[in-house]
C-alpha cells in the first residue's frame, strides 16, 4: 500500500513502518522554543531532571513574540532562556533576529526532517517536506532533553489546486479560501498534503503561507512535496545540502480529497472572530469597511517578497489621514533586503511605522495594540477576540496586496485594479 | 474517584487567546495571577465564581489557536475537574493530558450552565444529575491514559525514565 509523506517521515523516524491512525515514538531532528512558551518548558526540563540535552545543535530558543521586551517580568524570563542556552550549548536567537518559524525556514528545516516547535505555526516547516507540528512546552520539553516525542500518525487530506492564480491573488487568499470551505476544524488531527499543478508551481515563500496557516484549519500540519524550487531556496541560504526528495506514493492512501480551482479565486477576507468566516473581496460585507490600522509582517507574510508586493502598490502613495500602516519585517535577513532594495524608504514616505523584525503586533503584547472599537487589517494568519491585545477589537486578515493598497484608501480595497 | 461539580458552558471556538490572552504574557511568569484571568474575555464571570470540582464545558473545537500550555495549567489551577467538550484542539486537548487535567468528548449540548456534573474517570461515565442523563466515553491511548493518572508528563518521565507506548 502506497504511503502519504506523513507516513513516510513519521516511519522513518520511528525505525519501523507505519499507517495512518498509529501511535508512534519518533526521534526528532529539530524542537524549538520562543520566548512566550520557552520558559515554562526550561522550567520543566529541570523538574524532569534532565541535566544535558541529547542533541543541543538541534535545538532552538528565539527571542521574537516579545522582542524587544515590552515588560519587566518579560525582559527577566529573557535573561532565563540566554542563561539556558549558554548553558546547554543550544541555538539562540535573540531580539533583532526575527519570527521563529521563519529562521527556521532560513536556516533549519530540512525535507523529511521531524519538527516540533512550542508555537503553534511551526507547521510552516513542512513546506520544505518535512514534518513540523506545534506542541505544548512539555511535549517539547521532552524533544528538547530527549531528542524524541510521541504521535498519532495522521490521516491525510490531499489539497489538489489546479489553474492559475489571477493577478492579485495570492497563496494567503488560497488557504483563507480552503478554511472557509472546510472550516477551522475541518482538517483536526490530520496532514495536509498540498498536491496539483498550481502548488507545485509556487514560489517557495508562497507555499510557507499554505502549510503556515494549515493550523487554522486545525491540522497536525500541512506538507509539500520537495522539489527544485525547495532545493533553489535552500541554495539561495546557502544549504543546497540539505536538500533531498520526498513525495508521497502515487497510491498513498488519503482520507478525503479537496480539489480547488485556483484561477475562480478572488481576493479573500476573514472577518473577525475566526479565521473560516471569509468572504470574497466582491461580496457586500467588504464594502466600506474602514480600517484605523493596517499590519503587515508575521510568520504568514513577513517575507520579502510580501514586503515587494505591498511596496510596490504604495510606492508614490500616501497612507489614507485616519488609517496607521504598521510594519514588521519576518526576519533579520528580510530586514536587510527590505532596506537595500529601498522597500523601508517607500513604507516611511508612505507613512508607514517599521519596526524591527519579530512577531509585532501579532500577539497582541506591544508594537500596535488595538483601542476601543478600532478595527485591523492584517496579513496576520489569526484573528481570533483579543488576539490584538484589546477584546474589545476587530481583526480582519488578507494578503499583503488587500492591505497595502487598503492603507491607501482607509477601507478594504480590491488590489486587482492597482497593480 | 469521583469529582462534582458545576458546568461552565461556553460556545464553539473557545481560543488560547480568550483562555489565556496575549495582553497578560507578562504574567506567564506569575500563574496563579494569570489564573486570576482564566477565560475572561470569554466569560469575565468564571474566574471570580468558578469553585474547586467545577467543569468547563465547551461546544465545538474548545482550545484551538496557540499552542501556549498556561491555558490548560491556568484552567487546572481555578480547580477544574475536567474540560468537556464535543471537540477539542489538538494542541490544547494534549496541553490538558500533559499537566494532568482530564478532557472528555461528549455531546455537550445535552449539558446547560449551570448543571451538576459527576465524573467517573476510571469507569468512564459522566453523569448529568441536574438533568439525570449520562454519557459513556472512551479511553484514550495507552500513553494518555498512564500520562493522566500518573499526574501529568513530567511524573509519567519520572516514573518510567522514557516514553513507552504500551504498559
């Protein structure tokens, strides 16, 4: 019987075969931490008694959610975790390096690696074909000693996309689609596995958005098939190396099948409070909705290329009087691109604030809470109540196109006309 | 053992950013002032009132969102006996079974606030006695269940020195 990629790696790494629905014990080739999940978990490696960690190279702490600290108590458990990895000899990525998933993806996902990550989006590492899941700070507290965890294999749901994307329309406005149709629990416990002509040809920063947000659906985590645009990304960060194939059987066995056709999607809207209440940018709901902040940045479209994209519509523009444009840049590396290609310039003249790279606004803790009433378009990947900081606010998520040009008009806006 | 106590109902969709918001990251380092704000931008009411043996009881995908654990650790701490939901998280649902606080599957709209919940754990029974209905549920896997009663994964490491998947 054919096997999914799930089935492959989750095998590969418990030494033995297995089938969807199985329990397993499995090494694990990367766990990390950030700062908001990582001192519970340091605190629990101690009470476990563990003294030294199995493979402290595969280990990661960063430093993104509140970065720099946006509290005393915050800044104290900072100094805990550089302590921990002085300590221990494990990597440590500090303020100014930028939102963990996204160095992972620069600097550490490997195909057919096993991740697990105590944030839930570590699921972006499996555009590279590899297994990444999000976990509590136990659970990744025993990888982290350990080197191993425990998983139920799951059941795959093989996404098949076909059609070309329209001009302004992106992958984020693809998986916002898929959660609409499926729901925010449509793919509970399961993998996602992202097949078809129009996945196979998108770029790779664009397939971090899919497996990115494959948790909004629920899912263990979302995974691609490697091939040279993996090997071309892994090359452009200097580790052609780690490149290897992975692709799932031609008769993997799956437990549903969703097919899309991409070239009918349009731009897509969630609206507050859950990431499955989408509706097309054509539909009624997004006319004059007004907009007091606009955020671009995160783990889901922080990239450079987002960057390009909303720099592209705003250069030479002004940011509507009334409307904030607030900018993070993923990553170290995205920030410096941004600034040499000039992209920084264009969101300053623009009016925008750019805040130096990490999880911003996202978490809701600093750079870009919300007041009373007020509503947010973000590229966030989440929008659920009080995710902002302020329950008493609406987020609304969209691509880095809908928000750029939206800073423009004060009110969710069709990019399609404009670029 | 048996645990009683009241149900706290809440809707579908129950977030680790309404359990446990963002805006109070700094008290991670401060659970039992964290726990002072369990659930309140679901339900400012539960916190102040909730009492030793008492339930949440959610509707559908109850705890999805961050994989933040101080959800589940600030849950147990307001002396929850269980979550009850009709679904869970994955994350969430595996929060609460690492830091031994039960979570049980059933048809939670047979269950209004209110109610007066008997759980029997071991048996698998869960008796609405305002109601007087009762659901069966069950078992988890081998690991779970061992993870659970022995008090939570730090206990369970403790116990067996590795993660084993059969008793």
């Amino acid at each position: 019987m054919g096997k999914t990629m799930v089935e492959k790696i989750i095998g590969k790494h418990a030494g033995k075969e297995v089938v969807a629905g199985e329990l397993a014990i499995v090494d694990v080739d990367l766990a990390y931490v950030q700062d908001w999940t990582g001192p519970l978990a340091i605190s629990q490696i101690r009470e476990m008694g563990f003294k030294e960690l199995k493979r402290p190279e595969r280990v990661a702490i960063f430093i993104d959610h509140s970065s720099p600290s946006s509290a005393k108590e915050i800044a104290t458990s900072h100094i805990g975790l550089r302590e921990f990895a002085r300590n221990t000899g494990c990597k440590l990525f500090d303020v100014g390096s930028g939102v963990c998933h996204v160095i992972v993806a620069e600097k550490l996902a490997r195909p057919w690696d096993l991740i697990i990550g105590a944030d839930s989006h570590t699921c972006m590492g499996g555009a590279f074909g590899a297994l990444a899941t999000g976990m509590g700070s136990t659970d990744v507290a025993v990888a982290i000693a350990f080197g191993k965890t425990w998983l139920k294999v799951p059941a795959a749901v093989k996404v098949e996309v076909k059609g070309k994307l329209q001009k302004g329309v992106y992958a984020k406005d693809l998986m916002l689609y898929l959660i609409g149709k499926i729901g925010a629990d449509g793919a509970s416990y399961k993998s996602l596995e992202f097949v078809g002509e129009t996945t196979e040809n998108l770029p790779m920063h664009e397939r971090l958005v899919l497996t990115n947000m494959a948790i909004e659906a629920g899912a263990k985590c979302g995974i691609f098939p490697s091939d040279i645009k993996t090997k071309a990304y892994l090359a452009e960060y200097g580790r052609e190396g780690d490149y290897k194939e992975i692709a799932p059987d031609p008769d993997a066995v799956y437990e549903r099948k969703i097919e899309i056709d991409a070239s009918m999607l349009e731009p897509i809207i969630a609206f507050p409070h859950t990431v499955d209440n989408v509706r097309a940018i054509s539909h009624p709901d997004c006319a004059d909705v007004s907009i007091d902040q606009i955020y671009i940045g995160t783990c889901t479209n922080g990239r450079f290329e987002d960057l390009k994209v909303a720099a592209d519509i705003l250069k030479g523009r002004h940011v509507k009087e009334g409307t904030r444009l607030v900018i993070t840049p993923g990553s170290k590396d995205i920030y410096q691109k941004a600034m040499r290609a000039g992209l920084l310039d264009i969101f300053v003249e623009a009016g925008g604030a750019v805040n130096s790279p990490g999880c911003g606004a996202c978490p809701g803790a600093q750079t870009g809470i919300l007041g009373d009433g007020e509503k947010c378009l973000s590229t966030m990947n989440r929008n659920f109540k009080g995710r902002m900081g302020n329950p008493n606010s609406f987020i609304y998520l969209a691509s880095p196109a809908v928000c750029a040009i939206s800073a423009i008009t004060g009110k969710i806006t069709d990019p399609r006309r404009f670029i | 053992m048996i645990q009683k106590g009241r149900a706290w109902k809440f809707n579908d969709n129950i977030s680790t950013d309404l359990i446990a918001p963002g805006r109070y990251a700094h008290l991670r380092s401060n659970l039992p002032e964290l726990a002072k704000h369990t659930l309140e931008d679901a339900r400012a009411d539960f916190a102040p009132n909730v009492k030793k043996g008492d339930f949440v009881v959610g509707s559908r995908n109850f705890g999805l969102g961050s994989s933040r654990e101080h959800a589940a650790i600030i849950i147990k701490m307001c002396g929850t006996s269980a979550v009850i939901a009709k679904s869970f998280a994955r994350i969430f649902f595996r929060n609460c079974i690492n830091i031994g606080l039960p979570v049980i599957e059933v048809d939670t709209d047979k269950i209004d606030d209110g109610d007066i919940l008997e759980l029997d754990l071991q048996k698998g029974v869960l008796l609405n006695t305002t109601k007087g209905t009762s659901f069966t549920f069950p078992p988890l896997p081998t690991i779970m269940t061992a993870i659970l009663s022995e008090g939570g994964m730090v206990e369970y490491l403790k116990n067996h020195g590795d993660l084993v998947l059969k008793a």
